[in-house]
C-alpha cells in the first residue's frame, strides 16, 4: 500500500469506528433493547447510519423528566421510574392542561378530578 492511499484509509476506518460507539452508546443510554444493533449499524457506512439513526430516534423518543432515561414521546408514565409524565383527562384519556377546568374532547369536568 502506497502512503497516499494510507492517508485515505485510516482517517476514514477511524470515522467509521467512532460513529459506530457514538450510536451504540447514545442508544443504551436512551434505554434502547437493542442498543448493540444500532452500534453494529453504525459500523456500516458513514454518514447514512448516522442519519438513520437521528431522524429515527429523534422522532420516536424523548428523555423522561424524573429518571432521564429514553422513553417513547407521547406516553403518560415512564416505563422506568414509574412518575407521571404528563396530565391526561381520567374520562378518555387525551393529554389536558392543568388550568383546564373541562375536557375539549368529551367534555368531563376536571376540577379536582385531574390523574
């Protein structure tokens, strides 16, 4: 191998490499089941993976407020911690603000009723 195309693989090999640990421990942190999956698809090309990998859980989780760790966005108790991530009307569920004294969907009264 001649030193120019050294200079060309080793940069790149090491991209690649660093990539592949950035996903695979950003995704266990989050509290992905599979986080040795991502990593693995880290490894695989630079920079789709990394974008994959982004739009994916950028999309789909969010952090929880009491524990920190990586939950799906719109849910109402974190798997983790058990807390209480949001309010939510106690007749049908939709997500309510808390000055809200009635539910714009079925129209239950939430004074002193709020879960």
């Amino acid at each position: 191998m001649s030193k120019f195309t050294v200079l060309l693989v080793f940069p790149a090999v090491l991209i690649v490499i660093a990539q592949g640990t950035w996903i695979f421990l950003d995704a266990r942190k989050r509290g992905e089941k599979y986080y040795w999956l991502w990593g693995l698809l880290g490894l695989i090309q630079f920079p789709s993976s990394l974008i994959i990998y982004l739009l994916v859980m950028g999309i789909t989780h969010e952090k929880c407020k009491y524990c920190g760790k990586g939950i799906k966005k719109g849910g109402r108790l974190c798997p983790y911690c058990g807390n209480k991530l949001r309010e939510s009307c106690p007749n049908c569920g939709i997500k309510i603000e808390k000055d809200w004294k009635f539910c714009p969907e079925c129209n239950n009264s939430l004074k002193e009723k709020q879960v």
